[in-house]
C-alpha cells in the first residue's frame, strides 16, 4: 500500500484545483466499484453495492491547503495569500511547486538583521515574498500569473513504521478509502465512497456531497493531531502507532453517539486497535454530513498525524493498516 500512498501525496491538487488527484483516484477504482460520478463541485462519488438496503458513507477529502499568487513586483517577486490554514513559519525556507509547473522558495524581509529578527517575531503574509528565479515583472507574469495556486513540493520518505509528505491531510485517508474499496468483497450495506472537494476552505465538498444520497450513516476519514511528541499538547493523549481514533469532537462537530459506538462494537468484534480522541481544535467533514439535507448522524474516524499542514506530515503505517481494516468492520457488519 506505500506505493499506492505515495503516489496520492505527491500529486499537487490545493483546494480548488482537485482534477488531477480525481484522476489518478479514478485510475485507481474505476474497475472496483458498481457506480461512478464527479457532481458539479467536483467530488468524486463511488459506490458498491450491499444488501440490507441501507446506507453507509466514507468520506476523504481529497484537496491540501496551499498558496495563491496575489501580487508580483517589479523586480519579479511574488506575494501570497494562504489556502486553508497554512502557516508562514511552515512556509518559510520552503519549496512551492505552482500549477504552471513553475517552483519557487518562500523567503522573508529585513533591511538589517535587526528588523529580520522583529519580523520573525509576528511573522504574516505582509512580509514573506517567493522568489520564482524571474528578473522580471513580466517574466514571472508568464511563470506563474496572479491567480495561480501552489502547494509544498515535498516527496514521500519510507521511514520504516513512520511515513512522512506533504498532504498526509488527507491523502493518507484517500488511500485508505482506495485500499477498502478495493478489499472489500461483500458489503452489508451500499457503500458510498466520497472523495471531497475544498475542505480545508471551509467543509465546501461535504456540504452538499451526500445531499442525493442521504445515507443511514456517514464517516468522515481524516488525519488529527499526533500529540505525542516533546511537551506537545498535554491535554490529548492518543497517539501514533495505538491505532486509528474514534472522534468524539473537534470544534466543528460532536460526533453522532450511535456512530461512535457502532465504531467501538465492530472494531471490538475484529480486535482492531483503537482510541478515543477529543480533538481541541479543528474540524473535519463530518459537519458537512451532519448539516446536509433533513440531517446526518455522522462521525469522524482519524490518522493521528505530527505536525499536520507542514511539508513533512507523519503518520505511523500500522495505523493506516488498521484504519483500513476498521472501514472494512463497519461496512462489512453494516451499519
Ligand atoms: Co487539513
Ligand atoms: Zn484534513
């Protein structure tokens, strides 16, 4: 399954621009599934037929956060502005691969080294500029004009247990959505399997993704925190390597009781490891479920990740194993 991740995470799709991570998962499933649509947002909906008459939803989304272009001086440098929450401390020192092929480095201001170390201090927007190796105003306009979108250009490192890249959020979930879909022989219920776009600007795909299928149940798959490391965050105690986490909320949704504890029931009849996580901050796709059509019990199923929206994302392989064989649980024993 490496291959197959990788292959996902080194694919450059910021949101809003998900067609060529649409292809390759198209390439992927295409001969795995009894339906396949792209509705006019753009989310990739595939389903495999069950028995029960019931409706089970997984959800990944497929977009990364990333750049835009706002402004180019004179001398050829650009500005930017951010696509979902990205970090200009992440950004610095950087490499940003265009969608006009073009790469540039994320660089910051300072007259002397004096300023350079105030500007650190509150480092924004204002005061990073990308350097694209144009001399030019008018040849950085051909590079990459305002308007153009970038994401980290990062490549996928084996590092044995341990996995790292850009855009393991979600990605990561992605390929795990690939992998059940392709494992999965019997299914109790339909299975639909939603690859969604523009999350990370705002829960934009989910919002109307499951609007015409309105199933029983819908489970977002996403990376969370990876509070593990040196003095992270104390109040969280899941980690990597313990297996993938059930959430019961983040700051956009508390997760649906039947869907948690349905979660817990089937991980528990095939002894997969799991974990309760109770994420303080973020959100995931699971409130776009929850607020589509008459309303959606839904829930969130995570990868807990380090340094999440950084160019070096990292995720442990035995989780996304185990997350794999968790999807396969609940649409095997049905909803
Ligand atoms: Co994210
Ligand atoms: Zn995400």
């Amino acid at each position: 399954m490496k291959e197959l991740i990788k292959k996902l995470v080194e694919i450059s799709s910021p949101s809003g621009r998900e067609d060529a991570i649409r292809e390759a998962i198209v390439e992927e499933v295409r001969d795995y599934v009894d339906e396949l649509k792209v509705d006019a947002l753009g989310n990739l909906i595939c389903m495999k037929k069950g028995k029960s008459g019931k409706k089970l939803l997984l959800d990944a989304h497929m977009d990364e956060i990333g750049v835009v272009v706002t402004h180019i001086d004179e001398k050829g440098f650009l500005r930017i502005d951010m696509l979902g929450g990205v970090s200009p401390y992440m950004l610095l020192g950087s490499r940003i691969i265009f969608e006009s092929g073009a790469c540039g480095i994320v660089s910051t201001e300072g007259e002397s080294a004096r300023e350079a170390g105030e500007i650190m201090k509150n480092l924004d927007f204002d005061h990073i500029f990308v350097d694209i190796g144009a001399s030019s105003k008018e040849e950085a306009e051909k590079l990459a004009p305002i308007g153009t979108f970038g994401t980290y250009d990062s490549k996928f490192r084996d590092l044995g247990e341990k996995l790292v890249s850009k855009s393991m959020d979600d990605r990561i979930a992605c390929a795990i959505l690939v992998q059940t879909i392709k494992e999965l022989k019997e299914p109790a219920d339909d299975v639909y399997f939603v690859f969604a776009v523009q999350e990370e600007v705002g829960i934009v795909g989910a919002s109307v993704a499951a609007f015409d299928i309105m199933p029983d149940m819908a489970v977002a798959v996403d990376v969370t925190a990876g509070p593990d490391t040196p003095k992270s965050f104390k109040r969280m105690g899941f980690k990597l390597g313990a297996g993938p986490t059930i959430k019961i909320k983040d700051r956009g949704s508390v997760s649906s009781s039947r869907v948690v504890s349905r979660l817990k029931e089937v991980a528990d009849i095939r002894s997969i490891p799991v974990q309760y996580e109770v994420l303080i901050f973020g959100g995931t796709d699971a409130r776009g479920y929850q607020i589509t059509g008459k309303g959606i019990a839904a829930g969130t199923v995570s990868v807990p990740t380090r340094y999440v929206h950084s160019p070096n994302e990292v995720v442990d392989y035995n989780d996304v194993l185990n997350t794999v064989r968790l999807l396969k649980a609940l649409a095997e024993e049905g909803v």
